[in-house]
C-alpha cells in the first residue's frame, strides 16, 4: 500500500512539473534538502537550501518553458523512514526541438523530500542550453545556482 501511496505522488509532482507547477515538489521538501543536477551548465550544481531549490525550478521553466515529462518507471524501495524511489522519465521542450531522458534518484524520510539527485544526458542537455545562449537568452549561460552560504542551521545527515 505504501509503496503505491508513494508512486502515486510521485506521478502527481511530475503532472504539476508538466503544469510549470513545482509547488507541490517545493511543499514536500525536507529541512535538509540536497537537490543535485549533474554536468556543467546553468542547471548544474547542488543546493541544500529552500530558495536555492526555488530558483532552479524558477530557472529551469523560463529556459524551457514548455517542458513535459513522460514517466516509464517508478520504483520504490524502503520502508517510510528511509524510502529510495526511482522515476525514470522522457522529457521534451522547446516546440519538441529539444528530447532527453533521464532518473530522478530521490530519498524520502517520513514523506519528506530530502535528496533529489537527477541523471540525464547532461552533455545534450549542455548543448541545448548554448544554443540557447547564442539565441540570445543569457540565463542559459548562467553560472549554476548554487546556495548563497552555507546553512548553519542545517543538520549533518547520513548518506
């Protein structure tokens, strides 16, 4: 029963992605957040801090603002204090100019969010991104968006 609690909501936070809403993601976040993008480019980096976190959603809808994700797999694994869940997704944008896939490797504590670490083909992804930049839209070349400094109120937490 958990584990299709658990899929389902998943499923529901990637139809609000599909929206342009990360509301839903953004409510189920974890004090202690570590929201990873893999590669080198605007969307890059990691973040462990809540406004942090925002502004990549904020970021990665205005640089690709039609984004839609299709989902082929969820797989949950874990009991509710130490839940890992797997979403393996398409996705595509710009008009369908743009296509990658990826996982979205995320581990729950009680519900709550506090690791999304997220695998696609960042060398495309990489690509896209500078064409974009040589179209004119700078935030495409924008420095990742890294936390501000560091938290001292966040916790040290095991891996």
């Amino acid at each position: 029963m958990y584990k299709t609690i658990v899929t389902r909501k998943s499923a529901a936070v990637f139809a609000a992605l599909n929206r342009g809403d990360a509301g839903p993601l953004i409510e189920g976040l974890d004090r202690d957040i570590e929201h990873v993008m893999f590669g080198t480019h605007a969307l890059s980096g990691e973040r462990h801090q809540h406004h942090s976190v925002v502004s990549w959603y904020e970021r990665l809808f205005r640089l690709l603002p039609d984004l839609h994700f299709d989902i082929d797999s969820v797989t949950v694994m874990g009991p509710p204090w130490r839940t890992t869940v797997a979403v393996q997704w398409r996705e595509r944008s710009l008009g369908g100019s743009y296509v990658n896939q990826g996982v979205n490797l995320i581990k729950l504590r009680w519900g709550r969010l506090q690791v999304i670490r997220i695998y696609c083909d960042t060398q495309h992804l990489a690509q896209m991104l500078d064409r974009l930049a040589g179209d004119g839209i700078a935030e495409a070349a924008a420095a990742p968006i890294l936390d501000t400094a560091p938290d001292p109120a966040r916790s040290s937490k095991p891996t």
